[in-house]
C-alpha cells in the first residue's frame, strides 16, 4: 500500500468516525484499523525522510569537495 492510499484510507475512516453514528464496536475497529494506518504512514514518512537527508549529506560533500 502506498502512501498516499494509506492517508487516502485513513481519511476515509476519519470521516466515518466523526460523521457516522456508528455502533460501539464497529468503531473500535475503525479507530484501530486507522491506528496501523498512521503508523504504516509515519513509517514511509522516516524513511522518506532518512533518505532526503542522506541526499542532502551527499550533496553537501560534493559542494565541499568543489571549493
């Protein structure tokens, strides 16, 4: 699952949650499905992120390497 359908799925529960008049029990198993979803997203997120500053350590040295 990508991240965007990972937020696009979490929105959706979001939604329901807070418009739905839901039973008790059928809301908890949103609220946890939406639990694994923010953290499969703030997973892709870090790792995103690791990757951008490796890219920018990198770019870095080369400028260093430059001057």
């Amino acid at each position: 699952m990508s991240y965007e359908e990972t937020i696009k799925e979490l929105e959706e529960i979001i939604n329901r949650l807070e418009n739905e008049k839901l039973p008790l029990s059928s809301a908890q198993k949103l609220f946890e499905r939406a639990s694994e979803l923010s953290k499969l997203a703030q997973g892709e997120l870090s790792k995103a992120t690791g990757k951008l500053y490796q890219i920018k350590k990198e770019l870095d040295n080369i400028t260093e390497e430059e001057v």
